[in-house]
C-alpha cells in the first residue's frame, strides 16, 4: 500500500499567525488602543497590533491561492464551509439569547441564520463568494501562460494596491467599508498571487535566502510602522490627516500587501515538517476566526471578559495581549474540534449527503 505523503507544516503554522494577528488586531480595535487620548508607549503598542489584523487577512487568502488553484472544488467542501458559518452564527446566538446576555429580535434571527446574505461577517461573506468564483478562475488560469498571468496580476496590483496607496481619501476608505463586495476583487487578486506562487513562484523573492526575505520582511514592517506612527503624532497635534491610521492598514496597502507577500514566501521556504500538533490548531483558525467575530462574541469577550481598559497605562498591556491571543487561539481550537467530531463527521459521513454531493460534483464539474 502506498504510504499517505505527509504535509508540511510549514504553511500551517503561518495561517496560525495570520489568526494570530487578526486577534491582536481585534484586541486593539475593539478596545481603541489606537487611538488612547493620553498618549504612552501602549498607545503605540496598539497601533501596531491594529496593523497587524489586514496582513493576517491578506495571508489567509493568499494561503487559499496556493493551496487550490490546480485544484476543482467540490461540493462537499462549499457545504461544509456554510455549515460551519451557519453553526457558529447561530449556535453563539442562542447561547447568549439563553443566558440572557442580549435581546435578539425576529429580523435579527432572520439575520442570523442567514449570516452569508446579511453580511454578519464581512471577511466570510466576501470570502465564501471567492470560493463559489474559485472554479471559474482556476479555469481561467488554466488556459492562459506564464507571462498573461504576470500581466493580469500587473493590472490587478496598479489599480488595486498602487492608485489606492497613492490616491489617500479617508471618503473613499468610509464608503469601501460600507460596501459588501468592496473587497471580492481584491481577494481575488490575493487568490491569484497565491496561485502564481504555487505554479511558477516570485523569483526575485524566492531566489533570496531565508534571512534576507525575513530582514527585507521587518524592514518593510519597521518602515510601515513608522510611517503610521508619524502620521498619528502629526495628526493628534494638527489634525490635518484624517483617516490616516485606517487607510494605511487597509488589506490593499502597498506596505500591508508587501509584508504579507514577503511573509509568506518566508514561510513557504522554510522546511518545517510534518507536526501534528500544528496541522490541528491550523484546521481549526477558521473557527476561530468565527467564534471571536462574532457580533455577540467580540464585544463580551473583548470588553467584559479581557478587561483591557484595565491595561491602558499598564506595562503589562503587550503581555495580556499575547496571552489573551494564544488562550483565544488555544480555546477556540478545542471548540472546533468538538464541532467536527461530534457534527461535521457525523453529517458527512452519511451516505445519502455523500450521493448527493457526487451527483452534484459530477453535473458540474
């Protein structure tokens, strides 16, 4: 018998830090440590946590290009990807209408079972369109060469990263958010990157050692930083800048969009072998990523549960931040795999939900 070829763990234990930095993002934004009225170290400790949240995002995507874009996908995959949106939508709903820990009216119900049409999540909605576009664009990859790839990624990354980095409108960031499909072309771009990687690579980058990706990758980060720091300084004394902070982390920031590139091909040239531990905690950051965004969830467990403001002038605020992040990680990864134990494999493994999806698959596929 053919031996199972086991995965690296190299690509897992990124898409670990990118939930990583998308919790310390939350941590800082939901707390507005970004933007403390006394100004102290911890303000500027949050406004490197809030940077952080748009390259884990970036990360994720580019991490789903890599991973499918030779690949057809499946009926069975799309189903299991809305059950467990569906689950935790309504599943943390009724456990907060139970304990009393809000008041849900009967439009919200209506919202909240369905979570992908109502937007309650705007990286999941947007994501979950990605994945019903991904077999038109795999297949679109796949009748075009090298070089009209590199074209249309050229395209994507003027109009998309560089007119946007360039033409700053705190207006335009406004009406972006507000937008539910604001980011679907971006993540397709993001999608695209990832699939270039895995079938032709960035050589420029991947011809340099790992020590000079990650030192280009920090100086980028140390640059980014600054910048946001200096334009905070310079606003909080003359207000002349407006939205800066939030237009300068935005997932199509040519500094956001570089470091995460750099990340991860870093990552990708590591040789980290197989570990079953991070292969685990990996499979669950999606739900993760479900549990803490949820709109109940965020502000109890951000506001009432972690106590931040209790941190503000503390020099022990980066501290909790870190260990509230690993507890949320390592708390949410337990979770999920009571959910795809006890449901998902359940669900799955009964033969007629197998029969459907094969005859769906082979209709369409």
């Amino acid at each position: 018998m053919e031996k199972k070829k086991e995965r690296n763990s190299n690509i897992e234990l990124l898409r670990i830090i990118s939930i990583f930095f998308i919790i310390v993002h939350h941590y800082a934004l939901h707390n507005r440590l970004y933007d403390l009225e006394i100004v102290n170290i911890n303000k500027y400790i949050g406004i490197g946590a809030f940077s952080l949240g748009k390259i884990g995002v970036n990360i994720f995507i580019i991490i789903t290009g890599y991973f499918l874009i030779n690949k057809d996908i499946a009926i069975k995959k799309l189903l299991k990807l809305w059950l467990q949106i569906f689950f935790y939508s309504l599943g943390i709903a009724m456990i907060f209408y139970i304990f009393k820990h809000t008041s849900i009216t009967p439009t919200s119900w209506i919202k909240i079972i369905m979570p992908i049409s109502f937007n309650r999540y705007w990286f999941i909605t947007v994501y979950f369109f990605l994945y019903l576009f991904i077999p038109i664009i795999n297949e679109y990859i796949s009748k075009i060469d090298k070089e009209r790839y590199k074209k249309v990624l050229l395209i994507f990354f003027i109009i998309l990263v560089v007119t946007y980095s360039l033409a700053y409108s705190s207006s335009s960031y406004f009406l972006a958010e507000q937008t539910p499909f604001s980011n679907l072309i971006y993540f397709v771009f993001l999608y695209l990157i990832g699939g270039y990687i895995k079938k032709y690579k960035i050589t420029k980058i991947e011809n340099m050692s790992n020590k000079r990706i990650a030192f280009t990758t920090l100086l980028f980060f140390m640059v980014y930083m600054t910048i946001l720091c200096v334009c905070e300084i310079i606003d909080s004394k003359f207000n002349v800048l407006g939205n800066a902070l939030n237009w300068y982390t935005r997932s199509n920031s040519i500094f956001v969009f570089i470091i995460s590139v750099f990340m991860f091909c870093l990552f990708k040239n590591m040789n980290i072998k197989n570990n079953k531990i991070i292969n685990f905690i990996a499979s669950t950051c999606f739900g993760t990523y479900l549990i803490q965004s949820h709109t109940y969830t965020k502000a109890y467990l951000y506001k009432k549960i972690l106590k931040t403001t209790l941190y503000y002038n503390s020099i022990f605020l980066i501290v909790h931040m870190i260990l509230s992040a690993i507890v949320i990680i390592i708390i949410g990864a337990v979770i999920d795999l009571i959910r795809q134990y006890l449901l998902e494999k359940n669900i799955f493994n009964l033969k007629f939900i197998d029969k459907i999806c094969n005859k769906i698959d082979t209709k369409i596929l």
